[in-house]
C-alpha cells in the first residue's frame, strides 16, 4: 500500500488528506500491525485495507471532532492496537498521550510501536486504569469489554471540565447517560461507512 490508496481509503473519516509524514508513520503502523498481528490477536480484522477503514479511520474521525478543542494531554484506556490512542498522537504531536493496557502482550507491541514511530509524546503504562491517580483532559476508550466497569473506569480519569471519547456500539449511548451522570454528552456522531459505530463525547460538568 502506497500513500495516495491510504488516503483514498481514509478520506471518507478526514476533512484533509493526511500530511507526508503522517502518511508514512500511518504506513509503517500498518505494516506492524499486521506482522505482529500473525502471531498474535490484536485485531480480528485480517485484511490490511480493512484494518486501515476500521481501525485508522475510525480513530481518526475521533481525533478530529476531539481537536476542534485543544487539549494538552490525552489518555487511551484499554489502548489494544493503540485505537484511537496512537493516530490521536500522530495527528496531535503537542499533546501528550498515555496508552494504558493491562495485557503484558498488547503493551510490549504497543511500546515497540511507539518506538518504531518515533513517538516522543507517548507513554505506555502496562496497569488497568483503576490503579491510575491521574487525571486528563481528554480520556479516550474504544471496544472496551465489560462496558458497564469499562466506562466509570476510563471517566474517573476525566479532570474537571474535561472530555471523555468514545468510540462505542449504538446500543451503548443510552447506558453512557446512565453510568455516567456527572456527565454533559454532546449529541452522538455516527461512524462513517458503519450503521451501529458511534462517536460519543461528554464533558465532565464542573463543580
């Protein structure tokens, strides 16, 4: 895959193609994405032009609707294959991104990717998102299971005022308002090219 079919198969989730540079990192995260992904399950998606739809455009199309706001730091709970984490990174390079896995496997392909991509403003932390005492003004989660444990978890990491993204099944968007009370949502975005994805962002209301 060349730079031009990335960005034919991605310009239904961007506004702009994608810078050169940016192009090439997304280029060089596909290539380990699907050698590391022979040998072990990071993602069920197996065909690469598939991966790049499902998982670099999705993640992308949330990292625009986030950046219409700047923020200065970003965590990614239940990171997986780095989705949305790492092309938030990518595309945000003055934000600061934490990639939080609890599976010992997923965080070492996680650290190799960021080194591979020459990431210098993303950390991995190999713990579950409970065991964090940190707070961020962007808190990301996608795909997570268990949602009902999942969500309160990734929103307790929210700061005041700010912003939890996720990347979740329509069905969920009612449970959000539920689990998550303390919360203003913004009307959910439906997922380019899928009927059920939805991008749902809230804001944590202040005290």
């Amino acid at each position: 895959m060349d730079a031009q079919r990335l960005n034919d198969l991605l310009s239904p989730f961007l506004v702009t193609p994608l810078p050169a540079d940016q192009a090439d990192q997304f280029l060089q995260y596909l290539s380990l994405l699907v050698k590391w992904n022979a040998t072990m399950s990071l993602t069920g998606v197996r065909g690469a032009e598939q991966m790049v739809t499902r998982h670099f455009g999705e993640s992308l199309f949330a990292a625009h609707h986030l950046a219409t706001e700047p923020f200065a730091n970003a965590c990614d709970v239940g990171s997986g294959a780095g989705f949305p984490g790492v092309p938030i990174a990518i595309s945000q390079t003055n934000a600061c991104v934490i990639l939080i896995e609890s599976q010992q496997k997923k965080a070492t392909f996680l650290r190799e990717l960021v080194r591979t991509l020459h990431l210098p403003n993303v950390e991995v932390k190999n713990v579950r998102a409970e065991a964090l005492a940190l707070r961020s003004e962007v808190v990301t989660m996608r795909a997570v299971e268990k949602f009902e444990h999942s969500a309160p978890a990734a929103a307790s990491l929210v700061s005041e005022g700010g912003r939890l993204g996720m990347l979740i099944g329509a069905a969920q968007v009612d449970s959000a308002a539920t689990l998550l009370p303390d919360f203003i949502f913004d009307v959910p975005l439906r997922i380019p090219q899928s009927n059920e994805r939805m991008l749902l962002v809230g804001r944590r209301a202040r005290r």
